[in-house]
C-alpha cells in the first residue's frame, strides 16, 4: 500500500509518501519558523497563507523524488485536528480535491496519534499496548493505547503546555522564539538540580506549568542564580515531571512499553531523564522517535492513515470533552 501524508496543522508545511513494503519513499517540509521568529510566536493568518503557496508544489516535488504519478497512491493520509483551523482547511481542502481527482480514498488523521504512532516508523517492531506521552507546543497529554488503536485519555495540562512554556521561559532569559533550543544550550552550561523548583500535582496523573513558569521568572529578578543554573533547572523540573507522572500511568495500566512524542520530545534533558528513569522500572522500556519524527512532518500522518486504514479504526478517543471525541470516518 502507498500512502501519501499532508501535514499542515500549524506552521510546518509538509508532504510524504510511505510504502507498506518499502518505508517512507520521500518527505519533503517547508518550516515557516524563521518566518514567525520577528513576530514571538505563530501568526496563523501568515500560517494559513504560506501553506497555501507551497503544499502543491511540495506535492509535486515529493511524487518526483519518489518516482511516482497521482494513480500509484493507495490512500491519502490528512491531519484534520487539532491545529490552527485556517491552516489545517488548507491542508484538507488540497487532500480532498486530490482524492476526488483521482479517485482516491481520503483518511482523516487526528495529529496527536500520528505523533505517538512516528515511534513505530524508528522502531518496526514496536507495536501497541503502551503508554504515549505526547509533549509540544500546544499538548502534554498522556493515552493508553490499545492493540486495536483505541486511544484513551489518562491525563493532560490544566494550563500551559510544556512546549509553550519553555518558549516563554526563553522569552523572559532574552532568548528567540521558539526557546526550546536556546534553553537547551543554555542549560548545558548550568546544574540541574541548582535551584528547587515547583512540580504541580505531585501523585496525580495532570499537568500543571503555569507555577513554574511563574517561579523562574521571581527566580531570574532575584538574581541569586546564573540563568544557566535556572535554565537547567527549569528543564530538569519539566523532564522529571513528564517522567513521574509517564511512568505512574504505565505502571497504573500495566504496560511495559511508553512512547514519548511531540517536537518536545527531542529535547535531550528529557531523553536523558527518561532512560534515567526507566533503569529503576525492570519491565518497563522508553521508545523516541528521531529528532527530526518528533517535529511536524508528513511522514507520520503517512504512516497513521495506513495504520487505521487497515484497521478500520478512524480514531475511538476516550477522553474529556476538551479533547474531543472523533468517531471519524473517510472524508
């Protein structure tokens, strides 16, 4: 089966072609971040319009790379939800005047389970039941997910995401946008376990950033510590909480495997902590994606239309409302 993916949830234009028998055949992405840099954050009217300028001819590009016409595709893999809603009527839009141009089925991908489902391309043998933490910009969410591709809700943020917060962490250090790297490098320089700070929710499966988001600025206008003792401070708090609370939900659903996606999730402190963590749990192993299958791309919305396509599973969430439900089936 040959799948194409259209990706275009938010500022990362990007389409690919998979091979149940070959693996991905090419990928090709346009990222706008240079572009949202000058503005502090994604601007989704700026978004909207450079997808609409370069889905077609990334497109065209990826069919040559992979040496393939429109009628050699099986299905076509679209993100749908969640995202910025301008920008993903992109991506929708060309994936439906495609399908009906060429006859071709058109499956909807919800864009947090292709995240999770990307740690399956890097690792082919890694198959459901596991626990997925899913860290970005915009989502730290934690699911079960079952051998039939059901994904149930464990817990989430009440508030920042831990993406969103590390981006406005590195704003009030004076760093770009987004900060992800820039605390990163910084903390390398720095002590972890230099300054004591917060973790929200201690025992429960939930999220909470905006405390310490919170606690490093009144941290950095002390000026008791180096912002490179804050910086890895800062980031060894996030890691370790996603840890706690990711392994509390593996051991709570009995599962011996966790999945940790999102363009977070390539942060290396994180990584780090993980494996750290999973030395103290015998049964329990720590799968990443690629750096680069953790940021958005077309690939793994490929890769997850052709899993619930042979399924027949167009996503069962089992969640709060805030998630929403999809019972979703061919657009």
């Amino acid at each position: 089966m040959i799948v194409l993916g259209i990706e275009s949830s938010c500022d990362e234009t990007s389409v690919a072609v998979y091979s149940s028998e070959k693996g991905t055949l090419c990928s090709r992405t346009f990222s706008q971040a240079d572009i949202h840099a000058s503005f502090g954050g994604v601007i989704p009217e700026v978004a909207s319009r450079n997808h609409i300028q370069k889905i077609e001819p990334l497109y065209h590009a990826c069919m040559k790379d992979a040496a393939l016409t429109g009628m050699d595709l099986d299905i076509i893999g679209v993100t749908n939800a969640p995202g910025l809603i301008g920008a993903l009527f992109v991506g929708v839009s060309f994936a439906k005047g495609l399908g009906y141009a060429l006859h071709k089925p058109v499956v909807p991908v919800h864009h947090l389970a292709a995240h999770i489902l990307a740690a399956e391309l890097s690792y082919p043998d890694l198959k459901p039941p596991y626990t997925a933490l899913i860290v970005s910009g915009g989502h730290t969410h934690i699911f079960d997910i079952d051998e039939a591709l059901n994904f149930t809700l464990i817990g989430r943020t009440i508030d920042d995401a831990a993406g969103e917060v590390f981006d406005k962490t590195a704003k009030v250090m004076g760093g770009p946008y987004p900060g992800g790297i820039f605390i990163q490098n910084l903390a390398e320089k720095g002590n972890r376990h230099a300054v004591k700070f917060p973790q929200a929710f201690k025992g429960e499966i939930k999220f909470s950033f905006s405390g310490l988001k919170t606690a490093v600025m009144n941290t950095i206008q002390k000026e008791q510590f180096c912002l490179e003792d804050i910086a890895a401070s800062f980031q060894w708090t996030v890691a370790s909480t996603l840890a706690d609370k990711t392994f509390q939900a593996a051991s709570l659903f009995k599962r011996d495997k966790i999945v940790v996606g999102g363009g977070v999730a390539a942060n290396q402190e994180i990584r780090c902590v993980f494996n750290e963590r999973a030395e103290s749990y015998e049964n329990i192993n720590v799968y990443f994606p690629e750096p680069a299958r953790c940021t958005d791309n077309g690939e793994m919305i490929a890769y997850a239309a052709y899993r619930f396509y042979r399924f027949r599973n167009f996503l069962n969430y089992k969640g709060s409302a805030y998630d929403t439900k999809h019972s979703i089936g061919l657009l």
